[in-house]
C-alpha cells in the first residue's frame, strides 16, 4: 500500500507541475514595458519585468509609477493618455 500511495503522490505531483497550478510558474511570465526612468535625455527605457512586478496592486509595481506597456510600434515616445 506504501508503493501505491507513494506512485500516487508522485503522479499528483507530476500532474499539477505540468498543469502551471503553482503560482510560481505564473512569475515566470514577463512583460514588455517602457519604464519611466525620469532622464531628460531618455524618458523611458525597454525593458522586461516578470508579470507579477507589473500588475502589483499596490504602487509598488510599475503600472503604479509612470511606466506603461509597450505599444504595438514597439517605440516609448510618451505615455498613452
């Protein structure tokens, strides 16, 4: 019964890393962004931050201070209004 038991946590396990059920796994994603430096010879800068130091809730992320996602020209002129 220990072989079962085992062989079956073993499988769950398996199952559920495959699946992205962690969390962690959804902080391997990034997104592009234009992030606000405060230079006045460069604005903005292109960088990539894991999605969870984007969409933070609080001001901590980055949507909370000025920076934005990259637009479709794939330029940070200014940011969108």
């Amino acid at each position: 019964m220990k072989k079962f038991s085992a062989k079956l946590a073993l499988g769950i396990g398996a199952a559920a890393l495959l699946s992205g059920a962690f969390v962690a796994g959804a902080a391997a994603e990034k997104v592009t962004i234009c992030h606000f430096t405060g230079s006045e010879t460069n604005l903005y800068e292109v960088i990539s931050v894991s999605a969870n130091a984007w969409y933070d809730d609080s001001s901590h992320g980055h949507a909370g201070h000025g920076d934005f996602e990259l637009p479709d020209s794939g330029i940070c002129e200014a940011a969108p209004e």
